[in-house]
C-alpha cells in the first residue's frame, strides 16, 4: 500500500512521537494538514447518565497534561515542527471543543499562521447534558489557516457551492456524529476510539482545501479517518499515531477501501478554466449588440455594446464599462461578478450569462 511521493512515505501510517517524526520529514512538502489533537478535557470522575449507567467519556492517558501550561506547551511544540511541512502555499485544520479551541487559536497565530474561518460542526445528535448543569454542548470548532497572510492557499469554492445545492457553503455545517457500522470497535465490541470523527466531515475539508494527488498529513491519526477519506477521494497521505492499537486499527480499515475513480473526484474550479472574455460571446453571436441584460431581480438592466462593454439604463450618467464594473456600479459594491450577475432572456427563461460561457469553454475542450 506504501509508495513514495518526493521522498515522502506516503500512503502509511508512523508510529510514534508525531513532533519527532514532523521535525525529520522534508521541509515544505505538504500541501494540508488535518490535527484532531487532544482535547485536554479536564474530566473530574466519572459521568454518568440518569438511568446510572457510566458515560463511555474520553479519559485515555493521552488527553490529560499537567496543567493549561503544560498543554500550551504541547501544542506550540506540534504546530511549530507543523509549520514547517507545510508548503509556502498550504493550509492546516484544527478540531476542538471549548476546552482547547481558544488555546489553539491563539497560538496558530503567535506562530505566524493567518486564520482564513473557523467552521462550527454543529452536531445532528449531540450527546445530552445528563446533570442539567449547562448548555447541551451540541457542537465542535474547526479552525482553517493558511501558512502566513501571504499564502495562495487552495479553496475549491464551486464544489463547495455545488455540494450545498448550488448555494455558496456557509461556516456552519449540521453533520452527525460517527455511529452505526462507521464506527470502530474492539474486538470487545467498545468503541476503537473515543473521538472518531465522522468521514463526512472530514470529505467536506478535503474537497474544500485540497486536490488530486495531495499530500494531507495527520499528525494524530487515531483510528485513520482522514487516511480513509483521502483515500477514498485521490488524495495521498501520511499519518502519525502514538499508539500502535490505533494504527493497526487504521490499517486494517484503509487497506478495505477503494479510491474513487479519478474523473469522479477531480476538480476543477471556474477560475482555473480557460479565460473567455465578455466580447467572445458577442463574436461568436450567442449575445447581439442591443441585447439587454438584467440581474435576477430585474432591479437594473444594461445594454450590451458591439466593443463588449455594457451601458447602465435608467441612470442620467448613462455608466458604460465591463460586465463586472457596471454591475458594482450599480449595487454600491466594491466588485461584481458580472457572468453571475446578469442574465439574458432565453425563451421565455432568464439565464446568467454565464451559461454561454459554459458553452463555450465546452466547445473548447472538446477541440
């Protein structure tokens, strides 16, 4: 199952200490880094629920430090020897809980990263607070962050919005738990991990932030979901876990999955398709000079002009300009889009303009 990528071991699981291993690995030879690390819950006894049966809580050896101190400490020496992966260019994930999340925060930055959101996985069947005590915690943050402030980190936007039924994805993502036959067990029949995350979480950071043939490391790999997932998607990885238990468990899970047929998995974002000026269309008479144009509201309309650019009507100054310069024009914005904005009549159908666009880089793919 191993290969080698630049000098990588990619596509396998190390076992041992993941600061180690991240301080001898290549320089600025990966391209996104997920860290499910721990959570330093500070559990006080056991919990238990209202029938008293003991909650299954995470209370492993590996989630307890000394003191914030102790944990802060921790989590600088690993994001650092992280950093360091990382491509000039790459992007790194963090999950926690209230309990580490702020901490994390704020060290990212100390260290130079640039935090581009944070994601709420809000989450569809939370565990109840038993006591009554608090708020019924019914979600975890992901905080996302590009290398430094001036990375051209990789964001697949238009797969975003296709996978949120062509609405562009907010930061709030309403996702289950990891149950039922996803979940891992022992050969006791209990949980393999206590916080295995769910594979459609981390679908949605892979698709989001990364491409074919990547190189995502996962400093924590646990039971190996992002192995699973990268997999599954054509992504290479490479994971590291400090307990052989867990690793054996990842390797047995990721040698049963298949990728993905690569046509099915690759993407292409709109802006890394061949350019097609506004006058193209114009050219090749898929829009007639005189054609007018209007937003989806039928709030403002422009006239299209023989040279590509469009003139404002209902307006005294008669603004002429660009499609994209018009159109911000006229909404007091500071950019528009203007293939998305304005439409055309078809028929009796109003379409973005875009869809000749389309049209057209579909004539050019197939030349």
């Amino acid at each position: 199952m191993s290969s080698q990528k630049n000098d990588l071991p990619t596509d396998t699981i190390q076992v041992g200490d993941c600061v180690k291993i991240m301080n001898n690995m290549p320089r600025e030879s990966i391209d996104c880094i997920f860290a499910d690390p721990p959570y330093n819950l500070q559990l006080q006894g056991d919990l238990h629920r209202p029938n008293n049966s003991k909650v299954d809580a995470v209370d492993d050896h590996w989630d307890q430090f000394e003191s914030l101190k102790a944990y802060d400490e921790f989590t600088r020496e690993w994001l650092g020897a992280a950093k360091k992966t990382l491509k000039p260019d790459g992007s790194i994930w963090v999950i926690g809980s209230y309990h580490n999340i702020f901490r994390l925060g704020t060290i990212l930055q100390d260290l130079g990263f640039w935090i581009l959101n944070d994601i709420i996985w809000r989450k569809s069947n939370p565990m109840p607070n038993f006591r009554g005590r608090r708020f019924c915690n019914a979600h975890e943050t992901l905080i996302w962050a590009s290398k430094s402030q001036e990375s051209k980190y990789r964001f697949n936007y238009d797969a975003m919005k296709s996978l949120n039924e062509d609405k562009q994805m907010r930061s709030d993502w309403y996702l289950p738990l990891c149950t039922g036959e996803e979940r891992l067990k022992n050969k006791d029949g209990k949980k393999a991990h206590p916080t295995q995350k769910p594979e459609s979480l981390l679908a949605r950071v892979l698709m989001a932030s990364t491409q074919t043939d990547d190189i995502i490391l996962d400093p924590f790999f646990g039971t190996g979901t992002t192995g699973a997932v990268a997999k599954k998607l054509g992504r290479r990885f490479i994971g590291i876990e400090r307990e052989e238990m867990y690793a054996a468990h990842a390797r047995k899970r990721i040698s049963a999955i298949k990728s993905l047929d690569k046509n099915l998995v690759t993407i292409k974002e709109k802006r890394e398709q061949p350019r097609v000026p506004f006058g193209t269309l114009i050219e090749k008479g898929l829009l007639k000079p005189g054609t007018t144009l209007s937003d989806a509201k039928m709030k403002h309309s422009v006239t299209i002009h023989a040279d590509g650019s469009v003139m404002a009507q209902n307006r005294i100054d008669r603004m002429r300009g660009s499609i994209h310069k018009v159109g911000a024009a006229l909404q007091n914005a500071p950019s528009c889009n203007g293939w998305t904005y304005w439409h055309y009549q078809d028929g009796k159908t109003h379409k973005p303009i875009d869809t000749l666009r389309e049209k057209i880089r579909a004539e050019m793919a197939s030349q």
